[in-house]
C-alpha cells in the first residue's frame, strides 16, 4: 500500500492469517509491505485481506482483497510415508517360497507424488533382485521367489519418489531371512 494523499495516513492490515508488518503510519509517497503466512498442511487457494487506512480523521476507508495464494513447495516438505509394513510369509510347503507382502499408505503431497518402488534382493544368491513399483497412494506389494529360498536371506529396499526424484528422508532398508515369522517391519 502506499500514501498517495498530500498528508499522513494510518493503515492497518487484518487476515485470517499470521500477519507481519500489518500497521503503519505512511508519510505522502511512503509505502507499506505486509507477509502473510499461511500454514502448509491446508493452505488456502485464496486469502481474504482488509485494509482500513485513515488520515487525521479527515478520511477513512475501508478496502477488502482475495488475493490468489500461492503455496508451491509446501507440499513437497510433507510428502512422506505414513505407515509401512513387510510381512514374512514364507513357507516350507510347496518348494520352499520365500513370500514377502509390503503394505504402505502415503500422507500428504497428493499432487507431486510419483510412486512407491521395492526392491527384494536375495543376499545370498548372486544378489538377485525383483522390483514392483505402484503409483497408488495405498497399496500391497507381494513378491514370491522360485522354490528353496525358504532360509535365504533378503533385503527389502522401500523408496518413495515425487517429481523431482527420490524422497531420501524416506528410505527404509529391511533385512530378513525367510522364515515366515510375520511381521518384520512397521512403522508406525
């Protein structure tokens, strides 16, 4: 905002909002620049902002404004993995499959989640590796190796990915041997 009479006007600033530099008294031609911040787990698409400004009780006015809010980059700091779980279901019937499900479920940044890939890799055998990938937000991945891994040792890589790659913070490494003891890992 700026003064753009020939004398001293007090303006004030409100918002549903936190508001910084929201007051002011303005000398003709001075202006006045306000922040508003705005939380990341719900930002709004658009703000509603108040303005009063008077001038020695000569004048007084009263504007209101919406303008857009723009929260790019608010998202991408909470996208995370809300809960993982890998379950050893292995069993000796039927060859000896080793048998593993991961079950996970995603909170925040719908718009810039890419997927949820997991690695099993059989340590022990030439470090063979199977990778299933799901864009899903909630979802299952089950894996089921040849006959006699039963006893084999595995490492269960789980790697979440957004727009601009890997989520790095969200990395979970399981090391497990098939055994069919349940549940391994979970979080929370």
């Amino acid at each position: 905002m700026t003064n753009n009479l020939d004398r001293p006007l007090s303006v004030s600033v409100s918002a549903a909002a936190a508001l910084s530099n929201d007051q002011a008294t303005l000398a003709p031609g001075e202006s006045l620049s306000t922040t508003v911040t705005v939380s990341c787990e719900s930002p709004p698409s658009q703000l509603q902002l108040t303005v009063t400004a008077s001038a020695s009780g000569q004048f007084s006015a009263v504007a209101t404004r919406s303008p857009l809010v723009v929260a790019s980059g608010c998202q991408d700091a909470i996208l995370g993995l809300g809960s993982v779980e890998v379950v050893d279901r292995s069993t000796t019937a039927k060859g000896a499959k080793a048998e593993y499900t991961v079950n996970y479920s995603l909170e925040g940044g719908t718009g810039l989640f890419e997927n949820v890939t997991v690695e099993l890799k059989n340590i022990g055998r030439q470090n063979r590796v199977e990778t299933k990938s799901s864009s899903a937000r909630n979802d299952t991945l089950e894996f089921t190796t040849g006959g006699q891994r039963f006893g084999d040792s595995f490492e269960i890589t789980i790697r979440l990915f957004n727009d601009t790659g890997e989520v790095v913070s969200e990395l979970i490494v399981v090391t497990d041997t098939a055994d069919g003891s349940g549940t391994v890992y979970r979080d929370p």
